[in-house]
C-alpha cells in the first residue's frame, strides 16, 4: 500500500500455484511470493501463489496476522501484520481486526506445504481449531473500518522458538518435544508451554542455494522452527518445513 515496488526474476524451477505460470498473471491480481537472494541482490521468485478471489469477483484484499482470540459468534481478532489490496492503509499494520466468517467461509492450509501425510495427528485447520497464536492470512470481500468478512482464511507459515525438552521418532517422522520460549508471542497469545514438532527428511533438507551444514538437534537444544501450526484438540503441534536455526533471540 506504501508504493514501494519489488521486482522479482523466475526460473524454470519456479513453482506456480493457483496460475499456470507467469505469463497467466495479469496486472492487478494479488499473489504470494517466496523468494531467495541471489547474487548481486537479486531477488529469485521460488514460489508463486496467486490469491483466490472472493465470492462475486469482489476485489481482492488481503489481512495478515496472529490471532488474538478465539472464535465467538462467528467472528474473532487478529492484530494486523500486513495488509494488501486497494483501500488498505499502510499505517493500519499493529492495529487489531475483527475478521468475520460464515459457513460458506473456505478454512485451508497454505499449499506451499505439499506433503503433510502419515503424521501421528490429522492436521485439520477449521474455525473449531483455529487458535490465538497462530498466524493466518485472510482474503476478504469487504471491509468497514476495523472488520474484515472473510471469504477464505489460511493457516500460514511461522516460526517458534524454545528449548527441545525431548526427541522421538513416528514413523518417518521425527517429533521434537519444544518447551516455548517464555514471553514469546506464540506463548503469550496462545498461552501454551510446549509444541510438538514434526520434522521429516524432506522437510530439514538444506536448501540448495545454501552450503549451510544442518544442525544436529538434540535435548536441550535452543532452536527455531518454521512450519504450520495446527490444534489438534489435546495441544499444539507443528510440521516443520524447514531447516531448524541458531538460538533463538530475545
């Protein structure tokens, strides 16, 4: 909304979603980018996911953000982290939005995480198990002032950090036992001590564009991990899809 303008390259390892390629795009539509840093600066697009629109080819826009509360009469809070879309204030990033749903309201998961089978839990992400402290992104048909209707509402990647309190392994996966970091945000929104994490071979792979050594993660390891936090009725649990890092910061 500030103005500010990116410009992104692609390669024929870009992945596309929700558009057949880059050439289907069309100025105008809001998509999601992942992205790494090559050399020189540039900014090499790995992942390109193009917004669903709202019912009623309504434009698009777009709200990001923790939750802060539960859901209540079909409705619950986040606190903005990114806005998109015509009408959204640059300024409006920190302040809390109520967002709005209805049972024609699409729950899902990002789709940048392909493979999420054969866990020990079914990750289901639905507005009975959407939970403060996890991070969604919601597409919007309208919004008035501080409430947004929502048409569509996706868990989103985020990261936690804390001290790994235990290891095992579940089938393919391997399960880390990670005691939040106190005053944390997750752990302050969601009010939880400990996440279960899944991590597979696939999903701690290092990236190739990096020469980085994977970590060895072991009891009492202090690390972040990235990935899609879900509820699964008894407490949080999270698949890992990428590389856990470093201590964590303050």
């Amino acid at each position: 909304p500030s103005g500010v303008n990116t410009t992104y390259t692609t390669n024929s390892s870009t992945v596309y979603q929700g558009v057949s390629s880059l050439t289907a795009l069309t100025a105008g539509e809001l998509v999601e980018v992942g992205f790494s840093v090559q050399t020189g600066g540039v900014l090499l697009a790995t992942r390109v996911e193009l917004e669903p629109l709202p019912p009623g080819g309504a434009p698009q826009l777009q709200l990001g953000g923790p939750v802060t509360t539960a859901p209540a009469g079909n409705s619950f809070q986040i606190a903005l982290v990114q806005g998109l879309g015509k009408g959204m204030s640059p300024t409006a990033a920190g302040s809390l939005y109520t967002i709005t749903y209805t049972t024609s309201t699409t729950f899902s998961s990002t789709p940048q995480f392909i493979s999420i089978t054969n866990l020990p839990f079914t990750p289901t992400f639905s507005a009975s198990t959407l939970k403060p402290g996890q991070v969604i992104d919601v597409t919007a048909s309208s919004i008035t002032g501080t409430t947004a209707a929502a048409s569509n509402i996706v868990l989103d990647p985020q990261t936690i950090s804390g001290t790994v309190t235990a290891v095992s392994t579940s089938g393919a996966w391997k399960a880390y036992t990670l005691t939040l970091t106190s005053g944390s945000a997750f752990a302050t929104l969601s009010g939880a001590t400990t996440v279960t994490v899944y991590a597979s071979a696939a999903a701690t792979a290092v990236p190739v564009a990096t020469s980085a050594v994977p970590p060895i993660i072991a009891v009492g390891s202090n690390v972040r991990f990235n990935g899609l936090v879900f509820y699964n009725g008894g407490g949080f649990a999270m698949i890992a899809g990428v590389c856990p890092d470093a201590a964590p910061g303050p």
